[in-house]
C-alpha cells in the first residue's frame, strides 16, 4: 500500500544530506539542528556507521537531514563501507550540507569530497564552516575565503554545532533552497530509526567515550531483546558488545567487572531519557572474530 501525502499550500520540505571529513561535528550539528540527541558523538573519528535521518520540523517547512559516516581515504573494509553509506546518501536528496571543521583542517578529505562533488552531478551545496567558537575572526574570515573558491558553494555559513551559534542562519539558508512540498513526517516524529537502534547507539557512543585505541573501531552493539512493560513504567533491554578479539573481552569487561558496569550505567541514562521511562539494562559480551573485516558478519552486525 502506498500512501500520498497530500501537499499543504506554501509548505516547504526537503531532504538533506550532512557530509564531511570525521569528526567535523555532523551528528552534533544533526543534533542541534533537530534539538534532541539522536545521533551519538564523540571525539573520535568513524563514530557514525549507518545513515540517520532526523527531522527538523519548522514553521512552514520541514527538513530531513541524513546523517552519514565521515568521508575519508580507507583500506578497511569497515571504514569502506562507511564511505559507501556516506556517498549514497549524495542523490536522491534536494540539498547537501558539507560540514568542516574550522580548528581542524583534513585537507586529505576535503580534498577526496570536493573531487566526489565535481565528477558527479549534485544538488546545491551549502558549506557550514562548523567549530567557529575555537578559532579567531581573522582565521574565520581566511577559511571563508579560501572556501569561496573551492567549489560552487550556494552559501557559506559560519556555525558552532555545540553552542548553537548561527544555527537559524543556516536553516534560513537551507530553506530558500526547500522545493514545495508536504511535511514528509509527522510533527511528533524526529527520526526514521528505531528506538532499538538508538539504544544500541547509545552504548556504543559510551563504548567510545571509555576506551581507547582500537577498541571502538573493533565494537559493534545489537539489542538481543527489547521488551516494554508499560505498567511498570518499565523498558527491559539485553544487548550484546561484539569485539574482534579474545584479548579485547577483558578490556571491555573491566577489572571486576568495572567498564562493563561504568558502560552500562552510562548507557541507561540516557536510554531513561530518550523513553521516558525506568531501563533496566543488560550487557553481555561477545568475540565476533575478525567482523570488521568480513562482509558477512558486517552485514550480520547491521553495518
Ligand atoms: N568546540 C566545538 N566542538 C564541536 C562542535 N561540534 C562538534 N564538536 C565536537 O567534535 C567532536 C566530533 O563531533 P561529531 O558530531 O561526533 O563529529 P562527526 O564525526 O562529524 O559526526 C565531538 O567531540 C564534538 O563534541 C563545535 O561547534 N565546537
Ligand atoms: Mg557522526
């Protein structure tokens, strides 16, 4: 069944696909621009596998941002993944938003977007110069300049995703470039992902706040069980921790238990916030071996 959304007179909406370099801030500015957290962060790079709308509803308009994976040069076939994800979420959409980091140049991968962006037909970009809180006016203005002659950008907004900075300027800009269309989305509804998903994000972002080196590259989280007792005012969730190695268990599991607990905690936070309710929360850890270099268990792992 397929069901038409019927167009509303003067209404505005569109799709738009945030991409950068790691780390830039994209899931941050997602963030921001719906005004809930539904896409984890962090301050290392390759956080975000999948691709995550979340919509931003205004007055008169609505957009879909796509969140998507850093865009970078990998051998990993984890990390080739992510870039497939990234690049496919390119068509189909109304507008890009490329996101730069104003403290943090990535030539390598600025470099690697903008060739993508020239051999292929794109809709319009805007470039959101993002970090702006960390660097001087003169800096600011050098970057827009050099920017400006980079690629054909529709318009260059200076923004902090963390402090909200220049946030409505951005979405002014955004929505000139909106086509008439239909609010795609409900009011109440702010992401295509289910909250299943978003708790396994949840700990995986704590997987990433907690440890070091490769152990959040080698983590993957699935939800084995996710069962709602309303009476009770009750979410009961069991998820497992996937690493590579035997010898990355004991790192998760912490001494006495103590990083599994720490992650845990953490976790269940945050997942009480995002339902409403009391989570009871519980983690198990698994070996996948080997499962971000494997198809088949990528796949398995949801990546
Ligand atoms: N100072 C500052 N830090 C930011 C800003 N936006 C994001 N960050 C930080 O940059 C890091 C990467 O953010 P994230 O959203 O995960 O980047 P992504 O990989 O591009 O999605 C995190 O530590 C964020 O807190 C900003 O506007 N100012
Ligand atoms: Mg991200």
């Amino acid at each position: 069944m397929s069901e038409i959304i019927e167009p509303v007179q003067g209404f505005k909406s569109g799709f738009a696909a945030i991409i950068g370099a790691p780390n830039v801030g994209k899931s941050t500015l997602l963030n921001t621009l719906i005004g809930e957290k539904i896409s984890i962060t962090s301050s290392k790079p390759q956080t975000t596998r999948n691709r995550i709308a979340g919509v931003c509803h205004q007055p008169g308009f609505q957009i879909v941002f796509l969140d998507t994976p850093g865009i970078h040069q990998t051998k990993k076939p984890l990390n080739i993944r992510l870039v497939e994800v990234a690049m496919a979420a390119i068509s189909d959409v109304d507008l890009i938003l490329l996101v730069i980091d104003a403290a943090a140049p990535e030539p390598k991968s600025e470099q690697l977007i903008l060739n993508k962006l020239k051999n292929r037909r794109h809709p319009p970009v805007i470039l959101a110069i993002n970090k702006i809180d960390k660097v001087k006016k003169p800096k600011l203005l050098h970057l827009i300049d050099h920017w400006a002659g980079a690629c054909d950008f529709v318009e260059i907004v200076p923004v902090s995703a963390t402090e909200g900075t220049q946030v409505d300027a951005l979405l002014a800009a955004m929505k000139k470039l909106l086509p008439d269309g239909p609010p795609y989305f409900p009011e109440d509804m702010i992401t295509d992902m289910p909250e299943r998903f978003i708790a396994a994000e949840m700990i995986r972002e704590k997987v990433f706040d907690l440890t070091d080196q490769e152990i959040p590259f080698s983590t993957a989280v699935t939800i084995e069980s996710f069962e709602e007792l309303p009476k009770q005012n009750l979410v009961r969730i069991h998820a497992a921790i996937h690493i590579e190695r035997d010898s990355q268990k004991g790192i998760i599991i912490g001494k006495q238990g103590a990083m599994l607990r720490q992650i845990g905690e953490a976790a269940r936070l945050d997942m009480e916030r995002m339902t409403g309710t009391r989570v009871f929360l519980k983690l198990f850890v698994r070996v996948e071996k080997n499962w971000s270099t494997d198809d088949r268990a990528m796949r398995k792992l949801g990546y």
